[in-house]
C-alpha cells in the first residue's frame, strides 16, 4: 500500500513566555523573601525530577546559587519517584541526560533509594519521603505544573504531586499509585508539608511551544493553592490535536521526557488501546515509531499504541519499563504493541488497519511528539476537517521517502 501525501501545517497558540529566566527567578525568590527562609550553614535539598522541563538546568542553577549567596549549602535530590528504574544510579544518569549535574548546577546531586515513613493518610496510605530530603534542614521543591495523564481533578501534576510521588521514591510512588492517586496525592502532600522542612518552591508552566511560559515562587503554606492556580493555566496553554477523528496517527517519537505517559493522553485523547467512542480526539490507530533515547528504555506508555518499529523495541529496558508501569499501577501501558521491522511496515500496518474506507479518504495526522505540535502533518482528508474556527498554515506538501531499509529519510520537518 502506497502512503498518501500529506500536507505540512503550522498551528499557532497562544504563547506567553519569560524573556529572562535568570532573572524571573531570582525576582521569584525575593518575591518570598526567601533570605527569611533559608539560612547560613543549613543544609538545603532541591528536588529535581525526571521530565524533559524547558531551562530546569539553568533554573536550578540560579536557586542554588541564590541559596549560596546566603551562606547554605545547598544539594540536588533525584524526586521522581520509580523512574529510572527505581535506582539510585539510574536516577542519577536521568538528571544528567537533562543536563542536570554538580557541574552544571553548582550542587551535588545526592541520590539514594532510603526513605523515611511520614505518616498515614486517613485511607491507610503510608506517606515516605527521601531520606536525604528529609534530614535536611530545608527543602526546596521544584517542578513543572500541568494536567496528569491518569485523573482530572484541582490538584494533578506539580508541586504536591513532586512532593508526595517524587520525594517518595519508588516506594512512596508505589503506595499512593495502590490507592489510587487522587486524593491521596494530596493529603500526603499535606503531611510532608506538616512533617517535612519544607520551606517552599517554584512552579513552572510552559506553553505550547515547550517554552518557559511562567515562574512562580511560592511559600508552603500557600504550595497547594498555587499549584491548582498554575494548573489552570497550564491546561489554557497546553497544545492539542486540531481534529475531533483521526483514523491513523503516527507519532515520529514518545518517552518519558516528553509525558509521564510516553504519549500525553491529554493530547490524544486516548486512555486505553483501542480508543472508546467517549474519548477526544477519537484516534482509531497510532503508530510510534521510535522510543526517545531520554527515556533510558523506560517505555510506560507503548500499550497507547498499536504499531511500533524494531528500532523502538530494541531500545526498550523491560527491568526500568516494568518498574515504573507496576509502580504507577498502569499495566496496560506496558503492553507490547505489534512490532514491525521498519518504518514503512509499521505505517503499512498502521494504515492497512483503517476498514472500510479508500486511502484517499483516510484521516492520518503525523506529528513529532504529544509535546510539539506547531508542526504537524495532515493527509487530504484530514485537511478538508480541519476546525475553521482555529488559524492554521499550509507550509509544504510532503511526499514520505523511505530509505533502502525501509526506514524514513526524515528531512528536519519538525
């Protein structure tokens, strides 16, 4: 089967941005007045997490030394709960494929897998929190704010959840994924709040385009008010798909860097494989192609799709997989998908499952990733349905071109 043309479109959004990271953050700081919060001699944890977060390098550098300046001695502590695989090592070689390193930031990076039992919550959940962390003399908390890829609600991914999750290490992750995450990311939040030397923190959001859309400091009796504040605004910048029904997406890469999902189901819509018929955008079949090498072989998330190549199931670390789709108590994601030898097999399949319809008429959309979708890729049929109320630009027509393995020559279209 041949594969249509598509068509190259550009999709704009609403983009606020910081012009300088630098110096939002210490503006932040000071905001708090956070020289009445750290002081000299103490020694102060950062948490630093596992996702691909715009300038978290650079923004962590200018906390510690903010932190220095006042005499601290401040240390990066890993706080991404079973990523990883769940390690100490591997929790290290994460932050440093994010360029997250004692010479980068200014700090040690202080990893280890021991943890500290906090309390109960009222349903029984055991609320742990990273050693190191814990016996610090400050914590310092610091994560991206956006929608969770497992539950809506006022609180999901940010601050509390790096808290109560990230500071959790895989046995914190474990416990709370087993009852069910919301609302006990919350009220284990509240008791590291209350147990912890938590001091306070900087949310972050960006917008559609990856790029650093705000900065907030925040005091911690007032993290979880301006966690669900952020998350408002995270959910107003947040890309999404331009079409109600796609019969084949293809997506060109997924990982953990991109969504604790691999592929954000916020963006596709879709929250088991298949799709059901209540879920928006309703994608009927998604090909991936490759596993982003970020990741480190964690592939939570593969079961969204139906079709992978060989090149992304090489790449898989089944040991880092496992751990965190048990943890995260999410094992239909960690299905295995039909793995095709090639590119072109793979959307061969991806294509060839479309019933009942001519390949003109198929509806397929190429993107990047779930986290980059200014560009994309659209066939004939899909162009025709695209929303008019939405401000879109034809940049080129594509033509796919495979190379003698069967494999795409990919021509810096993203």
């Amino acid at each position: 089967m041949d594969v249509p043309g598509l068509y190259l479109i550009y999709q704009s959004f609403s983009q606020p941005v910081v012009k300088n990271i630098e110096e939002e953050v210490v503006q932040q700081l000071k905001k708090i007045e956070i020289d009445q919060l750290i002081h000299k001699d103490q020694k102060v944890a950062i948490t630093a997490g596992s996702r691909g977060i715009k300038n978290i390098a650079k923004i962590l550098k200018v906390v510690v030394k903010e932190f220095k300046d006042l005499g601290a001695k401040p240390f990066i502590v890993p706080a991404m709960g079973s990523h990883g695989g769940g390690t100490a090592e591997g929790q290290t070689e994460v932050l440093d494929s994010l360029g997250i390193n004692e010479e980068a930031v200014g700090a040690p990076i202080i990893s280890d897998t021991e943890v500290v039992e906090l309390g109960r919550t009222e349903k029984g959940a055991a609320v742990y929190m990273d050693k190191n962390a814990f016996n610090a003399d400050a914590i310092f908390v610091i994560n991206r704010v956006k929608p969770h890829t497992k539950f809506k609600a006022r609180i999901e991914s940010g601050l509390m959840k790096m808290i109560a999750i990230g500071l959790g290490k895989q046995k914190g992750c474990t416990e709370l994924h087993s009852f069910g995450l919301y609302p006990e990311i919350v009220y284990a939040a509240r008791i590291a709040l209350e147990k912890a030397p938590i001091k306070a923190g900087l949310g972050i959001v960006e917008n559609a385009l990856k790029q650093t859309a705000k900065i907030a400091a925040v005091r911690k009796e007032k993290m979880e008010e301006v966690d669900a504040e952020l998350l408002v605004l995270a959910k107003d910048l947040m890309p999404s798909l331009p079409a109600e029904h796609i019969d084949l997406l293809i997506v060109d890469e997924m990982g953990k860097n991109i969504s604790g999902s691999g592929i954000d189901v916020n963006v596709i819509g879709r929250v088991t494989s298949p799709a059901s018929s209540e879920e928006k955008p309703r994608v009927e079949n998604i090909v991936a192609l490759d596993l982003s090498d970020a990741s480190h072989g964690n592939a939570l998330g593969m079961g969204l799709a139906d079709v992978i190549t060989r090149r992304f199931a090489d790449k898989i670390n089944f040991q880092a997989t496992y751990a965190n789709v048990i943890a995260a108590g999410s094992l239909s994601r960690g299905k295995m998908p039909l793995v095709m030898e090639n590119d072109l097999d793979a959307i061969t399949v991806g294509l060839n499952a479309v019933q009942g319809k001519n390949l003109r008429d198929i509806k397929i959309m190429f993107i990047n990733n779930t986290m980059q979708l200014s560009k994309l890729m659209v066939s004939q049929a899909l162009l025709n349905n695209l929303p008019k109320n939405k401000d879109f630009k034809i940049l080129d027509e594509v033509n796919l071109e495979f190379d003698n393995q069967g494999n795409l020559i990919r021509k810096g279209w993203w």
